[in-house]
C-alpha cells in the first residue's frame, strides 16, 4: 500500500467542487494507494518527471508517485479546459 500527500495548493483547486464530486475525487484518491496506475491512468511527461493523471467525470487528477519510498503525491484537482494542463 502507498502513503498519500497531498500538495497545499490543491486546497485551492477543491474550494468551488460540489460535495459530490468532491466524494468521487476522494473515492478514486483512495483507490490509488492501492494501485498507482488505474485502467485510465495517462502519463504526462512535465520537465525531467513524469507525471500521471486519472480522469473523475470533468475533473483532473494529477499526481505523481515513488515506488521505492511508496508514496504517491497529488498535485492538483482541476476542470477539465484547455489549461488544465499548462501549468
């Protein structure tokens, strides 16, 4: 099982998500720690790191994990839009 940490800056990212969606989001994070790489999962490669992402409706997952330490990182939640993946 992997340990999870989540970045401070996706506090921001969650403040106008519904209570349901919020509870999906959460569902699929938890799920993770069991399996770092779901059906669904895509790679995004941002610098030298990868980085990879899981699709919850029109929300964006972004994380990335170490498998020697065990430990998953997310690094945002977002809409879907067409910035969803430029920063």
């Amino acid at each position: 099982m992997f340990n999870l940490i989540v970045k401070k800056s996706v506090k921001k990212d969650i403040e106008n998500i519904s209570r349901d969606d919020l509870q999906r989001i959460a569902d699929n994070i938890k799920a993770l720690k069991f399996n770092p790489l779901p059906i669904g999962v895509k790679k995004i490669k941002k610098g030298k790191e990868f980085y990879y992402r899981i699709r919850q409706g029109n929300f964006r997952i972004g994380y990335r994990f170490d498998l020697i330490n065990k430990l998953i990182e997310i690094i945002y939640i977002r809409r879907r839009n067409e910035r969803t993946y430029s920063s």
